[in-house]
C-alpha cells in the first residue's frame, strides 16, 4: 500500500502588546528549537521556533511587540506583511496566536479587533491569569469564546501552564472555516474603502488586498501611503478628499478607528469581566510606589545599574582571561604540528586569534543578557524604562535606550545587542549609533600608557586628587559627553520625526523563571556567534594578511629560532627576572621610606632595602641573559622592518601626511590602523615597531622608554602632552573597533549603517584630536 504524504508544517504567528509575556509564551511552546536572524531589508528581529503536535510539525513565528496595527514604517509594516502572507521568507500564515494580559483586556484587545478583521483562523491566549484573580477580576472564558467565535484560553505562560491546550487548539484552528467576524466601521467607510480600491486597481496604481486599503486609508502618512506615493504623487490629495468626506459623513480618521475599536472592547467584554468595586491594591503596587517613584526610584535604579554593571566586570574578567589562555595554549599546541611559516601564522595568528576575537567577548554578553532576561522577567525592567524616559527624553531618546548606553562601557557590542527592547525605529537606530562613542574598556590601555608615560604625577587635597586619575576620567567620560549632542542632532535631521507618546504596560512583579532566563541567554550569545562572530572573524583574517604580506618572513624566522634554542637552557633565569622585574616596578611605585607587604617567602624590608637587593641580583640576570637579549632585538627589529613593509605599514606611511596635523609620525599611524579589530592591539603594534616584541602591555617599562626617546628626522621628540592627548583623545571617539561595526551591520541589517558610524566618528575623532594637538602644541610652545 502507498504510504500517505506527511502533512505540511503549520505557520503560526505570535502577536501581542509588549509586556504580556509573549516572549516567555514563545520559549515555552518551543524549547531550545528556535533562532534569531532579521527580515530582509529591515532590522526587525525575525524570530522563529518550532514544535510537533499529534505528529505534525508547527512553525511559530514571534512578530515585534506592538499596540496596533498601524504600519508607520518599513519595520512596523512586517507584522503586516506577514499576518497577510506577504513576505516571501515566512509563507502564508495559517492560524494567529493572539497573547493578551488578562488583567488588562479593554486595552490589550485593540489589536486583537485588529487580527481578526483580517479572517485569519485565531487563538486567543489569556495570559497573566494569577494577575488578574490577584486584582479581584473574575472572568468567564467560555462566554468570551462564545462571543469571539474563537477559542480562548487562560494561561500563566511563566509556569507553563495550559501550554498542551494552547498547542492543541492551534492544530485544531488551523485551516478550518473562519467565522465571519462583525466590522466595527460603519458602511459609509466601508463603500469608499471598495471605490478606492477598485479605482487604484483600474489605473494600475496598486493591486492590493483590502485589509491593507483599509489601512492606506485609515493611517494618514503610513508607511502604506508613503510607499505609493513615490510612484504616484498625486495619491495623498486624493486620499486627504475621501478623508474629508468621510469626516463630513460623521466617520473622522484617524480617530474614529480607536473610538470604534474600543467601544466594540467595552460592550464585548460587558459580563465576561467583573472587577470589584474598589482596586485590589497589590503586592506590585506596594513595590512601585517605591521603584517608580521620581527620587526613591531613580536612587533604586543607580543602585541596580551599578551592581549589574560592576558583576559583569567582575563576573567577565576571569572568564575573558580563561579565554584568552586557552587560546594561547591552543595556538601552542597547533602552532607545533607546522613548520614556521606564512600557513603556521596563518592558522595560529588569523584563524585561532579570530575565534578568539569572538570568543572573548562572549562573557560579557551572556552576562549582560542574563541580568537583562532577569530584570525583564521579573517585571523590573519596564519601571527602569520609565524612571529614565523623563531623563533621556531631553535628547530625543527613551527611557530604553538607557541601559543599552550604560552597557557600552563595559563594550558597544552586548549594548548594540541590547537596542533589541526598543521597538521604536528612531530611537533604537540612534542608541545603536551613538553607543560606540561610550568609552568601553578596550580603549583603557591606550589611556594608561599616554597618561602614565607623559602626564605629570601632580596631586592636590593631600594627594586624594590627582591628575592621572582625573585624565583618566576625562577620558572614559568624553564619548558619553560627545554622544548628548550627536544624539540630538541626529533626532532633528534623519531621523526627525514625532516623536511617540511612552506608553508602556507595567508588568505585575514575579519571581523569574529559570528556564526562560537561561534560554534567553542562550538564544542571544548562539545568535552573536552564529550571525555577528561570522563578520569578526572574517575582519581578523583581513587585517591578519594585511599586517604579514607581502614582505618574505625567512629572517625573521630565523632569528626567532635562534632566540628559542638560546631560551631553552636559560628558562628558569628568565623567570626569575620577570619576578623581580615585577617587584621592582611594585617597590618604585611606594613613596620614599614606605614598608613593603611581604609576601610569602619574603623578607620585610622597606623601599630602599628592596631596591638595593634586587638592582644587583636584576644586573647579573641581565649580564648572563645578554647573548638571548642581543639576539631578540634582532628578532623584534626584523619583526619591526616587516611590519613597516606590509600592507599596513606601506599604508601609515603613505597616510603620514594625513597624521602629521595631529603630531603623529608613521608609527603611530600604523598603530591606529592595525588597532581596527580591536583598539587594545595598538599597544602590541607599537612594541613590535619599536622592536620590543609584540608581547608588551600598557605597563611595560621598555615601551615607556621607547615612545619618550621617539624622535621626527631633526631631533624633535615625537611624543609631547599635546600628542598624547590627541592620541588619547581619538581613540576616545573614534570607531576603531571592527567588531562593533560588524554588530551594528547585524543588528541594522545593512552595510550603510556601519559605514556610516565609521565615517562619522573617525571624522569627529580627527577634527577634535587636530584641535587638541593644535590648541595644546600652541600653549606649550
């Protein structure tokens, strides 16, 4: 016998307001089978899952959190397109989810009016049901079944309750007949809504279908309209002379919509919905006459942040640090199996330090996403929204974009990732392009070198106040600064526009689910490395072969194997010497006559004794190490000519006269442009241009000595004030970072973003380091 053909997989889309527990629902009817990407064209998170019910395979797809159907642009007109069948990457769909809060119905069933104008086979999930028995309300599902003509369904999404039901109802909805649903417009809307239509489609103007000519006429300057209007200018006025009429025939636009729907809300929910007479004070209304209150929460707020933030550097650092070993370890260990050579650099220097490059930034961002999938679930992270709108609304911005910004500190990429909670276009596209300009702490090396290197050890109060921590925080504050009037200035011109009232559900308080915070952070850090990591990697390989090519590596090499055969018999007097290398820079730190901490195995001796046991020991290291040391500078020299002649280096010299107005020579501007995957690298570029070994941190003595002793052809010192500020101010604002680029094409979904962040930055970076240079070389003389 012939085997039956498995049926096709179901398509379901998932709608509901923001708040109601529609991402928690998701996880809970689709586990770990699901992933994130974006919609074509837009930056409109596309966020599918699956599951298997009675043997056939249901497809959900999560449309972005909205109060309406109202498409004001490309990204609010995909919800659209899908529920319609319009977008090619989703297919038809064939049944809608609708999730609403059960406390709050009236307002939550505006879109679900919406939904079922379109006749699309529905389920209507009651989400929040403890909430609204909390608050009194008693509700009579099976009435409100009855009335809506589609099944209904009570559930507590975050206990996963009912979620058998809730995937058996969707197997049952899905291709039966629709019931015909009542409009709640009256016939004189719905007369010009069908001349309009046919009108458009006998000049050829549009073939669309009616749900979508009922918006063109409902949304005044939708994206509906805007879209046809390029192609037919003369449209609007057309449109505005229906408006008119209509609003004669006593059916006004755009208000009528609102006022229909929710009285339509209103009389359907009269005796399904009893309420007691007086509010039900909650135990979440207790938390928030703390949490949302103009001071207490602001206060409560700092604290939370400061926390958060300060357990991510914490939690993060060792984590990094473990990363970066292992990496170290592995390209050891792989790095044997090849002969020296261009493969072995390859495979060791471009593949295993690209995955790295990913790999080290994953600890913050699980980290961050945690502690955001915790506060979101547990209902804090709306009162945080709210508490800061009043403070980022002077810049244009809302009260989301303040934690995204606060993320970038610790680095722009889990901030970029974070703009995910700004439904609005504008503000998230602002917040992603001003979030590079928060001074994360990859840029913190360059600041200690310059300000250690060249800012004098000046103190006042007592020493309490001293000038290398207040260059410090000049430093680490001026993006933040900067990014107030960037962020203004591109609210008033691309992206002007009204600015949307802050409306925004408070969800009741609840402890959070360990499974939907876990998966939360799953599906983000999986999403980073599957989407974002791809581009960061491939930017490594690029700037790899740049820095190596196409200069001949045999010198080197050579002297690098002689360096290692002269190392071997003298490992442990090398180790000794960094050991007291390292007390010695602790010692010299203290001021005169202090007591040193002995450690174990140490004697107590204070500065001076130290440094006169140590200065002697130190010299004869240095005496027996000489043969090793004199043929490392001859290996890190080699190291350094190669360099000049790859790429890169042919590149900062051709650029030179690009750098010279800002005071910097070559060297630095190839240390500038080999720090483009990431801005720490500087730091290893200049010890290997000054042939100290690539090995060098911001620390080292050697690398100090050489950038002070650095000269231009006539003797004048390369390294001023003025320079090393103008270095450390254009590495406070410039876009050198290409993981950050890479992010923000991710996130946008499109090149012309992080094209245009580089351009603006760098531009902004160069002006401000030349005034700085100037300005300082003019005071100083």
């Amino acid at each position: 016998m012939p085997t039956a053909a498995p049926s096709r997989p179901l398509t379901i889309a998932v709608i509901g307001n923001p708040n109601t527990g529609k991402s928690t629902l998701f996880t809970a009817l689709t586990g770990v089978h699901s992933r994130i990407g974006n919609y074509p064209g837009v930056t409109v998170e596309k966020k599918t899952g699956r599951f298997t019910q009675a043997g056939r395979q249901v497809n959900l797809v999560d449309l972005p959190g909205t109060y309406s159907l109202s498409p004001r642009s490309l990204d609010e007109m995909v919800s659209v397109d899908v529920l319609l069948g319009r977008q090619a990457d989703v297919g038809a769909v064939d049944a809608v989810l609708c999730i609403v809060d059960a406390s709050n119905l009236e307002r939550n069933l505006y879109v679900v009016s919406q939904v079922l104008d379109l006749g699309l086979p529905t389920v209507l999930v009651l989400n929040m049901w403890d909430v609204a028995q909390d608050r009194g309300q008693t509700l009579d599902v099976a009435e409100l079944s009855r009335r809506l003509q589609i099944p209904v369904i009570p559930c507590e999404a975050h206990r996963r309750t009912h979620i058998e039901e809730i995937r058996a109802a969707l197997l049952d909805v899905a291709g039966k007949p629709v019931p015909t649903q009542p409009s709640v417009f009256p016939e004189a809307f719905h007369a010009e809504v069908q001349q309009l239509m046919e009108r458009l489609r006998e000049n050829g103007k549009s073939t669309l279908p009616r749900p979508l000519i009922e918006r063109l006429l409902l949304d005044r300057g939708g994206q509906i309209e805007q879209s046809l209007s390029i192609k037919h200018p003369r449209l609007p006025n057309e449109l505005a002379k229906i408006r008119d009429q209509l609003h004669a025939a006593g059916c006004k636009i755009p208000t009528i919509e609102a006022k229909l729907r929710y009285a339509w809300a209103r009389k359907l929910l009269t005796g399904v919905v009893t309420a007691p007479s007086q509010r039900v004070v909650t135990g979440s209304d207790k938390l928030d006459r703390f949490f949302t209150h103009k001071f207490w929460g602001l206060v409560a707020f700092v604290v939370i942040m400061l926390m958060i933030f300060q357990a991510i550097s914490t939690g993060a650092a060792p984590l990094m640090e473990m990363t970066e070993t292992v990496q170290g370890w592995i390209g050891e260990r792989v790095g044997s199996w090849f002969h020296p050579g261009a493969l072995r650099s390859l495979v060791v220097d471009g593949v295993i330090a690209g995955v790295g490059g990913v790999l080290i930034f994953l600890p913050q961002i699980a980290l961050l996403f945690l502690f955001i999938a915790i506060l979101e679930d547990c209902g804090y992270m709306a009162r945080a929204a709210f508490v800061m709108d009043k403070l980022m609304s002077k810049i244009g911005l809302s009260g989301k974009s303040f934690v995204p910004l606060m993320s970038s500190f610790a680095c722009a990429i889990p901030g970029i990732m974070a703009t995910r909670t700004i439904e609005n276009r504008r503000d998230r596209f602002v917040t992603i392009l001003v979030a590079p300009l928060m001074s994360c702490s990859a840029r913190a090396p360059v600041y200690f070198l310059m300000v250690a290197a060249f800012i004098p050890p000046m103190a006042w109060a007592g020493g309490w106040i001293k000038l290398h921590g207040l260059m410090l925080f000049l430093m680490t504050s001026l993006g933040a600064f900067v990014a107030i009037p960037v962020a203004w200035l591109l609210k008033q011109t691309y992206f002007r526009g009204e600015t949307p009232p802050f409306v925004m559900e408070l969800p009741s308080y609840k402890w959070p689910s360990q499974r939907i915070v876990l998966q939360r952070v799953w599906t983000s850090a999986w999403a980073f490395i599957a989407n974002a990591g791809t581009l960061i990697f491939a930017t490594s390989l690029i700037v790899w072969a740049l820095c190596y090519f196409p200069a001949d590596h045999a010198e080197e090499l050579r002297l690098a194997a002689e360096a290692d055969q002269l190392a071997e018999p003298l490992k442990t007097q090398l180790e000794r010497r960094d050991v007291i290398e390292k007390k010695l820079a602790e010692v010299r730190d203290l001021t005169v006559g202090a007591e040193v901490p002995a450690k174990e195995g140490e004697l107590q001796l204070d500065r001076e004794n130290w440094i006169a046991t140590l200065e002697p020991e130190l010299a004869a290291l240095n005496e027996t190490l000489s043969p090793y040391d004199a043929k490392l500078v001859e290996k890190n020299a080699e190291s350094e000519r190669l360099l000049a002649a790859s790429f890169l280096g042919r590149a900062g010299k051709t650029l030179e006269p690009v750098f010279k107005p800002l005071g910097w020579d070559w060297k630095i501007g190839i240390g500038v442009l080999a720090s483009f995957p990431a801005r720490e690298v500087i730091i290893s570029t200049l010890g290997t241009i000054y042939s100290l070994g690539s090995d060098v941190d911001e620390e080292n003595p050697g690398l100090h000595a050489a950038i002070k002793s650095a000269a231009w052809p006539d003797g004048r010192p390369v390294y001023t004030i003025p320079v090393a500020l103008s270095v450390m101010v254009f590495f406070a604002l410039c876009a050198q970072c290409s993981s950050t680029l890479m992010i923000i094409k991710r996130e946008t979904n499109s090149w012309f973003w992080p094209a245009f962040t580089f351009v603006y930055m760098t531009t902004l970076a160069y002006v401000a380091a030349l005034a700085v240079y100037q300005v300082g070389s003019r005071i100083g003389g």
